[in-house]
C-alpha cells in the first residue's frame, strides 16, 4: 500500500471555521427567530464592480469567435497584465519593475504555499503569533516542523508572538532564520507595519541572508499616508523579499481567482554548493512545470481593476468597507472595549472585556448580541484574549450589530 504524507497527520483538525458553525446552528436551531449578524468571515460581499464585469464578459465573447479565442496562455501571465501591474500597482509607488518579475496567479493563497517548493526544507522559516493559518499549515505539510505542543506551536518553526505589548510588532527572531513571513496589513489583527518597522526588517534580512515573505493581500485598504503599501518601497528589498499581492479583497475577486507574486531578478539565494542561484529563475521553472496560467477572461477582469473607471469603482467599493471599519471601531471603543486595526485594513482586532477567553466572547456575543465574530485564539495561541470582527458586510447590519454590542457593554 502506497504510503501516506504523515506530515499532514500532524496537522490539528481545520478547527476554527467548522467549530464556529456548529456553535452558531446550535443557537439558530434553538433560537429560530433570532437574527444572526455575521461578521466573522473572511470573504467580501459586494459583487464586481461594473468596469470589471464588462472586461469580463467581453473576455468570455472573445472565447467565442475563431479569431479571437484563446487557448493556453503565458504560464507567467498576458504580458499585458504584468504591463499594467508594473505601470499602475507599483509605478506609482515609486516601484520599478520588469514585467519578468511579475508572475500572474489564481491567487495568493496558492502561491503563499506554493513558493516553499523553491526553498529547500533545512531553512528555518519564523512566522507571527496570530497569524493567517495558510503560513503555518503549509510548512507542516511539506515537513519543515516536528509535531504541535499542548499550547499549538510546532517545534521547529519559529513563532514570533504579536500582541498589545509589542503593539503587534513582532520582534526579531533570536535565532537565526532563513524565512520570514510577514503580512501587512494583517491578518488578523489588523494593524500594519510602518515605513520605519518595514525598514528595519529590510535590513535584518539583508544582514542575515533571509528572504522576507511579504503578503500585501490588503495593501489597497490602506487610508493612512506614508504606510508602505509595497515592501520594495524600501530600499534593498529587491535583494531579500517576495511579495504577494491578490485581487481577491482588492476587487471582490475571491470567487473569481487571481493574483500575482513579485520575485525579483536581484533577489538571490544559495545552492548546496554555496553558490548563488536566482529565485526568479526557479519560481519561473516551478510554475512553467506545474501551473497554465490563469483563464483569459480572468485577466481581462483583473486589468480592468486599474483602468480609471474601474479603479474609481473598486475604490468606492473599498471606502463603503472601510467606512463600515470605522463604525465598528468607534462603536466598540464608546462601548469601552479596546480595538486595534481597522484603520488600513478590514479587520477590527478588538481585547475581550472583563478578561473573557476568546471562545467565551464568542459565545456570549452570540448569544447576547447574535453577532458572529471569529475568536482571536483560533489564529494562534498569542491570540488568546482577542477577537476579529470583520468590515465585509452589509453597512445597516454591521451598525445594528455594534449598537447591541454598545447596549451590552457600554457603560
Ligand atoms: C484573503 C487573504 C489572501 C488572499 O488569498 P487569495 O488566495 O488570493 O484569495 C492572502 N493573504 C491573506 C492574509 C488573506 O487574508
């Protein structure tokens, strides 16, 4: 018999999501009447906006016609829509970059666990402490850690807690690490990296040889100036980060699929023979191989994002969220509970009142409130104490959602 992958075996049980579901039918079952708000996921709610949705179905047409259909395209991506990144995501950020370096996607999800198939399994890998699960449970998956201990770290990996204490901030590994996983805006807790913070992660890659993982999945909620929206705004990043970028919170693309990762030609790693090797290089070999690329249409969609009309529209879109991230934000903060985030990102990190557990401010505010929110500790065992209230919604439900959660709480 056919030997299974037993890294997969130390994985803990895809707990959160499932569990929070059962709690929330087990409360609608006995309380048929009651209506549940939810703002717990992680998915936007508004559909495409309509520039997008023209280039989309112009795309599809173009599928049907002879001289227009297309078969298998770049496995990079249309040449034009690496064009239009380099031009409209980063120029103006005062990024340069060669459409070379642009790798189109169906999403970033995808290519954040992807990417450890060009690193070898000896580099030591630090990740946040809460932090979006997809970083952790890939690097189990192919075997870079041992198994979980009673509090969830996995030895092997190094966990980098972000908290109150450290303004989520995470501090320098102790020990030496190879790669770094960084997520700004974050997930989850909403808060970002300043230029400064940003800067001096720079250069402690550079001196120490590691490679910073950026994830940028939420750059474009960004309200604030002067918070980097790219990491290759700082100068060197070039020559020790990958950044990813999606369309999915961007432009309501999560059920549509694209993405794009930036792997510099500068950027440089080492051969078991001590030599250099480009990563541009080898990401370029690993999708050829295993990836065809993202659909036609798909990319038609995604270019549109950055066309006058469809940016306009997307960033309404966008402020409608954001706007939504402000009510709950001042709404908890009248009621006295203390928040974080929510600022440049669609997430509202908010300190359990009365020192409750994650999981016992979940259950109180749905059952008290009928309001869903994910619990803090789900994400990590420096979550513990906190909780994530998300801004993707509807602006009427999330205000009746914050003013229950005023008459409960506030004073
Ligand atoms: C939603 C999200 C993504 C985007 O994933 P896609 O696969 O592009 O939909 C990436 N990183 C983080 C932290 C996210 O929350």
């Amino acid at each position: 018999m056919a030997r299974i992958n037993d890294n997969y075996l130390k994985l803990q049980a895809g707990y959160l999501f499932p569990e929070i579901s059962r709690r929330v039918t087990e409360f609608t079952t006995a309380n048929p009447a009651a209506k549940v708000i939810r703002l717990g996921i992680g998915d936007v709610t508004k559909p495409l906006v309509p520039a997008v949705l023209a280039a989309f179905h112009e795309g599809v047409d173009d599928m049907a016609k002879g001289e227009s259909f297309h078969g298998y395209g770049p496995e990079q991506g249309y040449a034009w829509l690496s064009q239009v990144i380099v031009d409209k995501a980063y120029k103006p950020l005062g990024v340069t970059l060669k459409t070379s370096e642009v790798f189109i996607s169906d999403g970033s999800k995808c290519d954040s666990s992807n990417i450890l198939d060009i690193f070898d399994l000896s580099n030591k890998v630090a990740i946040g402490d809460p932090v979006y699960p997809v970083y952790n449970d890939t690097n189990v998956m192919v075997g870079r850690s041992g198994e979980a201990n009673e509090q969830g770290y996995y030895e092997g990996l190094v966990y980098m807690p972000c908290t109150e204490e450290n303004n989520f901030a995470p501090a320098f590994p102790t020990e030496k690490v190879d790669v770094i996983y960084l997520c700004s805006p974050n997930n989850p807790t909403g808060t970002v990296t300043s230029r400064e913070q940003l800067k001096a992660w720079v250069d402690y890659a550079l001196e120490n040889d590691a490679v910073i993982l950026f994830d940028a999945a939420y750059e474009a909620f960004i309200t604030e100036e002067n918070v980097p929206h790219s990491i290759y705004e700082i100068e060197g990043a070039k020559r020790c980060a990958i950044e990813f970028r999606s369309f999915s919170k961007t432009a309501g693309f999560t059920g549509v699929r694209c993405g794009l990762t930036v792997v510099p030609e500068e950027l440089m790693g080492t051969t078991a023979k001590g030599e250099k090797y480009s990563f541009n290089k080898l990401w370029n070999r690993r999708q050829g191989t295993k990836f065809n690329g993202v659909s036609y249409p798909v990319q038609k969609a995604a270019a549109a994002v950055y066309s006058d009309e469809g940016w306009a529209q997307v960033k309404d879109v966008i402020d409608y969220y954001m706007d939504n991230a402000r009510i709950i934000r001042e709404g908890l903060t009248a009621a006295g509970i203390q928040c974080f985030g929510g600022v440049n990102a669609p997430y509202i990190w908010l300190r359990t009142p009365e020192g409750m557990t994650s999981w016992d401010f979940f259950d109180k505010l749905l059952n008290e409130c009928h309001v869903v929110g994910t619990p803090g500790s789900g994400f990590g065992p420096s979550g513990e104490g906190y909780f994530r209230l998300s801004a993707f919604g509807d602006k009427e439900k999330v205000t009746e959602a914050v003013e229950k959660i005023k008459q409960k709480w506030g004073k």
